[in-house]
C-alpha cells in the first residue's frame, strides 16, 4: 500500500462516488493557488434525518493539511469504505472528508512508498506557518487567507460538524490525540488500537508539552488565559482553524500517526537530569542549524537564480524553518524548563530538534541539486548522516501504511462514538 497522489485520491474517490450514486457524493469545494481542486467526498447518513432530508449530524475529517504527511488520503479513503459497510457511525449523521487540504504542497512533497528516513527527506517539503491552511489564520490577517483556508473555513460554516477530525502524522516516534474539548473515555479505545497495531503511544508529545492529558497520549489544547509551558508554536493554536467549529459548538480532534515507530517516545520512567538534556539538545539544535544557515548564505548573494515555483517555495521553507530556531533553543535552555519530566517528554524534545535542522536541510539540498550548486555534495553527505543518526537513536522500525490508516480509522471512528456518549450522559 502505497501514499496517494492528490490527483490518485481524485480519481479513487470519483470511482466510489459512481459506484454508489445513492450513498456517495463528490464535489469540489475550492480551489488552490496552484488551481487545484479541493475535493470533498460525502457518505450520506442513514436512519432519521430533518424534513429537509439533511442528516442531524455532520463529521468532517480533513487530510493533507500538511504536505508531508501524506497517510491522511489513503484513511479518509478507507474510512469512506468502511461507513458503507458499516452504517452505525451513519445514524443520522453525515460523513464528509476533505480528500487533501494543500495539493500544491503535497504535489511538492512526494514519498510514495519511503524505504528510509533518508529516502522520506529526499523529496521532503513542509511549507511556512502562513502557507499551510490549518495555521494561515493564527499568523495572516484575514485579507491575506490563502484560498485553501477559505475553503475549509467555508465548508466548516457550511456543515457545522459536531465533530472535526483533522489527520496529521509524524515521521518517527508515537501515535497521540489533540483535542479542542476534551471526549471523556477516548483514551481507552486509542491506547488498545496503538496496542494491537504495535504503534507507541507518545506519552509526551513536544506538541503538547505542558498541556491537561485526560490519558497517556491524548492532551486538550489549554483554553484562553492559560500558558502551556513548553508548546512551542509560534502560532495562536486557538487562531486555527480547529478552533473554528467552535462556532457551532463542534470540537476538533487531532489524530497523528508515525511512519516510523519508537518505543523511546512511550517511556513514562522519571527522567534522571531534564533540565541538563535540555541545555545539551539546545545546544546541538543551534550547531546544526547554524550549518544549515552557513549553506544557505551562500546562495544569497545576487539577483535570485531561483525562478522556478518549487525552489521558491523550499526556500521559504528553509527560512521559516531557519527563523524559528533561535527562540525554540532559548525555551529549551532558559530557566522555564521543568525540573521533572519522564523520559518520553525528552526523547520527543530530541525527535523535534532532530527533524527541524533535518527538513531545513533536506529542502535546501533539493534546491541546490536543482541548481547544481557545488555544496550540494557536502550537504547531501550532512543530510545522510543526520538521518542515518536519527533512525539508530530511536530504533526506528518502519509503520506499514496499511497499518497507519488502519489506526487512524479506528481512532476517528472511537472519537465519534465517544463523544456522542459523552453529549448523551446526564
């Protein structure tokens, strides 16, 4: 089983649309920069519904908010599949998955089948905070929105989902749950799916760090007026559109899978030194990514040789990525860091240091290649090196795609069953 394409997941999805013309819908609800469609795939409810023939319930699923995290298409396929066979989640409920949220981004990043975490940064690309569609509000004034944000914001305000359920993944490590509300018991089915499907559950997500954990790898997104300690955003998560279901009093719920597995991220032992693990992995981020910024540097002089969409748009990512370093490293050695943390916490602080130096790389290197540049060879062999480096520090074991989408499914599918109990109890 392989990663689709955007155009892959179009063609899929008309398929099971003329498959079943009763059931299923296909329709486009926007357009990107690049003049993509923005597909959406409908499965009608089944049992009551209003006199207006509308089901009382809407769920939206999002993939492909990130380009590089692509296992997204191949779940809402297969969540699609399964409501057909399996009705109950349908109960006057409308299911409606947004097939790919940045096509453009995606089209940029392309792993098919990644056989290592060097084969997975080869053709790596994760466009700036105000380019990605879920983030562009918390950083853009709303004349700025890019038309992938307008479009998912527009078909939120269409739906009014009780649920929206956006899918995410991580290039190594465990498997966790954001939620804007809390959904009292979803901790149980999460952690028996990551269970039988051998997935580590992160225990102490850098996403999250600092946030209420109802169970071990579901963490609510602190409300106005709080500080998470150690999230480091450097967007208003309350700004995105997870919070615009908020609305119609929806919740969001954020599921991210690894393609690759590590137990080191699922290790709730007490930590012997976390503030001293801190000061010595801020220390390596800002060393690595000060090679990554001498490289760059010596592209900058001149007039800009790089006209082509796609070295343009890597290195707006390189510079992003670049830019928020600095402030991160600060966080990480300044006197805020806890005193006490378990051991998942700092391997998933490594995991993030390692991957941010690593993509800035990897997507200045495609940049080079392209231009035949001579300091290519000499960060291809750094690119190599860090990723051989990473894969042996975690143990890491590949996550088969059929595997992944099966516990995203399952996850989606808990989420729902569980809020529904949660909306039905006294």
């Amino acid at each position: 089983m392989c990663y689709p394409t955007p155009h892959e997941l179009g063609l899929a999805a008309r398929a099971l649309a003329d498959e079943h013309p009763g059931e299923v819908r296909l329709r486009q609800a926007g357009t990107s920069r690049a003049g993509q469609p923005l597909w959406v795939l409908s499965v009608a409810a089944v049992g009551p519904v209003t006199l207006a023939r509308t089901p009382t319930r809407n769920v939206l699923v999002v993939a492909g908010a990130h380009a590089n995290e692509p296992v997204g298409g191949a779940t809402v396929l297969s969540l699609a599949r399964r409501l057909l066979h399996e009705p109950a989640p349908r109960s006057g409920c409308g299911w409606h998955f947004l097939l790919c949220a940045d096509p453009d981004g995606a089209d940029l990043h392309r792993t098919p089948r990644p056989y290592s975490l060097l084969d997975y940064h080869r053709s790596f690309f994760r466009p700036p905070g105000p380019e990605q569609p879920e983030w562009a509000p918390s950083l853009l004034p709303p004349d700025r929105l890019p038309p992938e944000t307008l479009a998912l914001t527009a078909l939120i305000d269409e739906l009014r989902p009780v649920l929206q359920v956006s899918l995410h993944a991580t290039d190594l490590g465990g498997s966790w749950v954001q939620l804007t509300r809390d959904i009292p018991g979803l901790a149980e089915p999460f952690a028996k799916s990551a269970a039988e499907l051998r997935i580590p559950v992160e225990n102490g997500a850098s996403d999250a760090a600092g946030w209420p954990s109802p169970g071990p790898g579901i963490f609510v997104i602190p409300q106005p007026g709080s500080e998470a300690a150690g999230a480091f955003h450097p967007e208003d998560t309350r700004l995105s559109t997870w919070y615009h279901a908020h609305r119609y009093a929806g919740t969001t719920a954020i599921v991210e899978v690894p393609m690759w597995a590590s137990d080191l991220v699922d290790d709730p032992a007490p930590h012997p030194d976390p503030r001293g693990a801190l000061r010595m992995l801020a220390g390596r981020l800002r060393t690595d990514a000060a090679l990554v910024a001498g490289v760059r540097d010596m592209i900058r002089p001149g007039p800009p040789p790089y006209e082509d969409r796609a070295s343009a748009a890597l290195l707006r990512a390189v510079d992003w990525t670049l830019a928020l370093i600095p402030r991160i490293a600060v966080e990480w050695a300044g006197a805020g860091a806890p005193t006490e943390a378990t051991a998942a916490y700092i391997a998933s602080i490594d995991a993030f240091g390692r991957r941010l130096s690593l993509r800035a790389a990897a997507m200045l290197l495609r940049v080079l290649r392209a231009q035949g540049h001579p300091a290519a060879p000499g960060l291809d062999r750094l690119v190599t090196g860090w990723c051989e480096d990473f894969a042996a520090r975690f143990r890491a074991r590949w996550v088969p795609v059929a595997t992944q989408v099966e516990h995203q499914s399952r996850t989606v599918l808990a989420t729902y069953e569980r809020l529904l109990a949660a909306d039905r109890s006294p």
